[in-house]
C-alpha cells in the first residue's frame, strides 16, 4: 500500500504542490476530516430545521409522543397515525444522533491533529 500511496503522491511533490509527501499526506487528511466534519454539520442543521429544535430537545419530544401512543387515551385512527409519524421520527433519531456522534468523533480528531 506504500507504494501505492506513494505512487498518487510523489507526482505532487514533483510539481512542488507539496514540499514533502508527509506533507501531502497530512493536508489531504485534514481536508478529508474537514469535509467529513461539514457534511455532518449540513446533515444536522438539515434535522435542526426540519424538526425546529436541537438532538437534545428532539429526544425529549420523541419520548414524549412515545408515551403518548402508550397511554391509551388515544382513538384507534389517532394511535396508528401517531404510531406512523413516530417510526419516522424514530428512523430521523437513529440518523441524526449516529450524524452528530459521528461528528463528534470527528471534531475529536481535528482536536488532536
């Protein structure tokens, strides 16, 4: 894999884009995280909108539609089409809170380098 690595980058370093390999690896590792990193953000701005509150409230929310549909004081319609709207909301929790401990893994990355 050396080689291979070594093979992308050492053309760079010829035509002086980076001064060392080590440096050409380095860069192109931070850029990597920095994308990674903005990606996530867009992704939880886009459910911070969507929903109209940060991860934090949003579970709190979620929790309380839940316990809501278990209470039994709802009509037979009402429970099915809160049930339906919670499994959404649910498949948007999974997403969101892997999207926002992903980025936190990542900040912790960039945090080191």
């Amino acid at each position: 894999m050396g080689t291979t690595v070594s093979a992308v980058i050492e053309p760079l370093v010829e035509r002086r884009v980076f001064v060392t390999e080590a440096e050409a690896v380095q860069e192109m590792a931070r850029d990597y995280v920095l994308r990674q990193i903005t990606t996530l953000q867009q992704q939880i701005k886009r459910f911070e909108r969507k929903y109209g509150m940060s991860f934090r409230r949003f579970n709190d929310y979620l929790h309380a539609r839940s316990e809501m549909l278990t209470a039994g004081s709802l009509v037979d319609e009402e429970r099915r089409t809160l049930g339906r709207a919670i499994m959404q909301e649910e498949d948007d929790w999974l997403d969101w809170k892997a999207a926002q401990e992903m980025l936190d893994s990542w900040l912790g990355l960039r945090a080191v380098g």
